[in-house]
C-alpha cells in the first residue's frame, strides 16, 4: 500500500486490531568512486597538515593562547596553519 506521501506500510496483525508500520526504504546515492575517495583524502591531508602546522608553529613560538584555541577548535588552527604556509603570520 501506499499512502499520500509515497511511503510503505506494512500491517501486522496484533491481538485484536491492526497495526501499520513503516518499512525502511533505502536510497542508493552511488559508489564511491576512486576520483572522489582521493579528493577526500586529498582534502583530509590539507586540513590536518595546515593544523599541524599551526599547533607547532604556536609551541616554537611560545603563542600560548592561540595553541589552546587552535587545538580545541580545529577550523582555528586550520586557518592559522594556512596563514602561516603564506606569511600571513
């Protein structure tokens, strides 16, 4: 069966009465291809890299708050790291 919304309901018998329930319907979005698998990993190794660069750099430096902020909020550090690889800092 099929209800106003296009989802199935499967109904079980329970005791006296009926019961419906939802059935699971799965979406196959396609494979992961050996394209995008690298770009993720690609963009994976940036943003750690850029991190790293930030949390060492703020040790070597002796940047004490900006390593703590850095290293609990990692999009910090990312941004840092990046600025540090262009001269920004």
């Amino acid at each position: 069966m099929l209800d106003d919304l296009g989802s199935r309901w499967a109904c079980m018998e329970a005791g006296s009465g009926m019961m419906a329930r939802r059935v699971m319907t799965w979406r196959d979005s396609g494979t992961l291809d050996l394209r995008l698998a690298a770009g993720f990993l690609l963009a994976c190794m940036f943003g750690y890299s850029a991190w790293l660069t930030s949390i060492v750099f703020c040790a070597a430096n002796g940047m004490r708050p900006l390593l703590i902020a850095g290293a609990a909020f990692f999009p910090v550090g990312i941004v840092h790291g990046i600025g540090v690889w262009f001269g920004g800092w």
